[in-house]
C-alpha cells in the first residue's frame, strides 16, 4: 500500500469532520457525465469562479483530462461541498477541499490505494459474469476473463458444471476496486477440456506455459551488383513523428515530479525540443476539431483520426490550420513555439485512444517521415542478412501458477475475497446507478 502524507492528511481529514459533524457529513460516489463541464461542477454548489481564475494555467489544463465516465468521490454537508477527490489518470486526482475560512482550496495531489491480490475458484451456474460478480462484488473481472481468452473460449457456451480458477491483482481505493484488474493466469474446465491462459511481464497473453518468442541470427551471402542508389520511400507507419529529427526531453508519465513547481503532476504526453518555427506535421490523416488557445497549453491544435485516436499539438508559436478542415498525414499545421505554461520552445504531443490518454512513443515512428531503400546490381559484394526463427521460451512463474490453478480448481467449495461496501468503510455511498 502507497502510504504518504496525503494519505494522512485524507484520513484525518475524514476523521475530523466524522467526529465533529456527528456523521452529518457523507460521501458520496458520483460518475462524471459525458458533457459535464468543471464550471458547471463548481456552480451545483454556488463555488464562486474565483477559484478557476486562482488555478495556475499549468493545472489548468489537467482538468481537461477529467475522463467521461470516470467514477469520483464527494463529501458533503447537506447541500455543502466539503471535499472532491476527482482522478486525472491512475496516479494523480484533483482535490477541492472547503478551508476554515469557507473558501475552496485547489490542488492536484496522488490518489492512495492499495492492492488485493487473491485466487478466485468459481462454479458456473447461470452465467460467467452474474456467477463472478455475485462471488467478488468486483464487476470487472468477468470482463477481464473474457478479453484474455478471445478467440479461444465462447462464453456464451459455457455451461452449469464447467468451472472457473484464476488468480488476479487489483488496486483498491476507499474500499473499492480501482482501475483494470490484472489477471496473471486462468483455468477454465468447460465440459471436462482444460483451457490456459497465462500474462507474461509485458501484459501479452498466451494460452500455454511456454511463449513464442522471434531470435534474429546474422548470415551472410554473395550477391552481384552492377549498381547501387539510394531512393527514399514514404514510411506506411499509421502515425508519423510529429516533426523532423525529434528529440525528447520529457516523456510520458503518470507521476512525475514537477521542476518547477517542486510537485508530483502527470505528464500525459511527451515533449520533443526544437527551434521555435520547426514546422509540424499531422501524425495521420483526420479532421483538425480544435485550433485555438487553450490555458497552459498555449496554442493547441487536436486532430481526430481514425478508430478512436486524437492527437494533440500544444505551445505552438503559429497556427496553420483551422476546426472543421481535414489534413493528411504529414500535412504541416503549425510551427514549434513556447505560447502558455512553458520554459522554451518545444512541442508538447499528446495522444489519446477512446479518450483516454496513451504513451505516443508506443504508437510513432521513431524513423522519420520516409525511410532509405538500397537499389543494387550486378557486382559481386559479402551482404549481410538475418534469418528469423521461432522458439519456445518458458513464461516466468506460469509452471507454478499452472500447479497452483490445478489445486485451486479442484476444490469443493466456491473461494474468492468479496469486495467490502463502502458502507463497511464508515462512508456511505449513493448506490444509485448511473446514466452513462
């Protein structure tokens, strides 16, 4: 468990106003709504607007990164807000707190939790989902379960008497699961047939305790030539580095200490140094659904692509696009700059997938816009080439997680820890659903 002096000062804090309210003050989860807007949270409960005008544009622009969707925490005394604990990613939440002088307080500070770790043996009896979150009270694990074994297991066919063991890790907050959980390895038993699955250290899912991996081997051969060129050729990547001969001097993070501000703040993007005026390029073709000012960021232009992707191209000195207008990839849309909360020019990109944002270097080509391809003929020349095999390789830790699945499906009763309510926590929760 992540243990720091936020953690002290929440619990205390929750212990105060427990005490001294005589439990008139409640918390309560709430889920942000698609279409909700941080001004229009503050006004629910009359927040004067000062407080925007008192964020630092540097923080500012966090909370654009306020998820649809994103389940957050309020406490409060009637109509009153004490305190707001709204996550920006899984490292780092935005805190309103009521102050003693009855003003409201802004910062961005770590979310605390934990983690849960548990083997879980399941027996279906009327469905894979309902049988799992009626055992756990975690409703994402049936989901999880049937993502890793995709293409392998129809749930739809899975029967009363076929029976599920698996073994998880999941981080906890208020009681509460949080975030995705990790399923290391997975047995199912459907009609007597035993199906794996196992996740190595780098999140792939394989459904033996072995993995195959590719081992490259240097060989070399005679080849005729009679000429040799040079001729550039566009690279088929999906996205293209944003601008020409990148260079990175900050990458993407959830939690990164802050040189300025001597504080922890996400990073969800990644900064390439450059000369104010570099050109920038469209990473991908789509259509430009922002270009304009945006607080911190300065001048920002945001591309929707394809699948679910937006790019976002922020501190740029000059604009060379407009809303509405479809690039194509490699398009120039602006120039490097140092417009917002900046030290010196650079370009701050960001990518985001279904809203949520990734890491870009996951996803750009680190190669350039255009790659060089040889042209060679008939002279006779020693060239070197690789042959690519295939191995089995062992999964780390799958043999033992194998043995312990075997045991674990073996016995007679249903095993699994059930995820406490809030309430046992001492904090009340509306458990309403929410209209998502």
């Amino acid at each position: 468990m992540i243990i720091n002096n936020n953690l002290l000062k929440l619990i205390l804090f929750i212990y105060i106003f427990f005490t001294n309210l005589a439990l008139s003050a409640v918390v309560k989860e709430n889920i942000w709504h698609k279409g909700d807007t941080f001004s229009e949270y503050l006004d629910k409960y009359n927040i004067g607007q000062s407080l925007l005008r008192d964020i630092s544009p540097e923080d500012f622009k966090y909370v654009s990164e306020i998820q649809t969707g994103e389940k957050f925490y309020e406490m409060t005394e009637g109509n009153r807000l004490i305190q707001a604990l709204i996550p920006i990613g899984e490292e780092m939440q935005i805190q309103i707190v009521r102050n003693k002088s009855g003003r409201y307080d802004f910062d961005i500070i770590p979310i605390v939790y934990k983690h849960v770790q548990d083997q879980v043996r399941v027996d279906i009896k009327n469905s894979c989902y309902n049988d799992i979150y009626k055992l756990t009270n975690n409703p994402r694990l049936g989901f999880m379960l049937k993502t890793i074994y995709k293409g392998v297991i129809d749930f739809r066919k899975l029967q009363r008497g076929d029976k599920i063991a698996f073994v998880y890790s999941q981080k906890s907050r208020l009681g509460k699961p949080f975030g995705q959980p990790v399923i290391k390895g997975a047995l199912i038993k459907h009609r007597g047939k035993k199906s794996y699955s196992f996740t190595d250290k780098d999140g792939n899912i394989w459904h033996d305790t072995k993995k195959t991996v590719l081992v490259k081997k240097a060989r070399y051969k005679n080849v005729i030539h009679t000429k040799t060129k040079i001729i550039k050729k566009r690279n088929r990547y999906r996205f293209i580095m944003p601008l020409k001969h990148p260079r990175i001097t900050s990458t993407f993070s959830y939690k990164r200490w802050h040189p300025i501000l001597h504080r922890y703040r996400p990073h969800l993007g990644v900064d390439f140094g450059a000369k104010r005026g570099t050109p920038l390029y469209a990473v991908a073709k789509g259509k430009v659904i922002y270009a304009g000012w945006m607080r911190g960021y300065g001048k920002v232009v945001k591309i929707k692509h394809t699948e679910g992707y937006v790019s976002l191209y922020a501190h740029m000195s000059r604009i060379k696009t407009r809303v509405g207008r479809y690039v194509r990839q490699g398009q120039i849309i602006g120039a490097v700059g140092s417009t917002g909360r900046s030290t010196g020019p650079h370009l701050h990109f960001g990518l985001y997938h279904n809203s949520r944002a990734i890491n870009p270097l996951r996803l750009l080509n680190k190669k350039g816009n255009y790659i060089n391809v040889k042209v060679t003929t008939k002279y006779q020349s020693l060239e070197k080439y690789t042959v690519t095999s295939r191995k089995k390789v062992s999964i780390r830790g799958a043999e033992k997680l194998k043995t312990k699945l075997l045991r674990l499906i073996k016995l007679k009763e249903q095993k699994a820890f059930k995820w406490d309510e809030i309430e046992n926590n001492l904090i009340h929760i509306n458990n309403k659903v929410a209209k998502r």
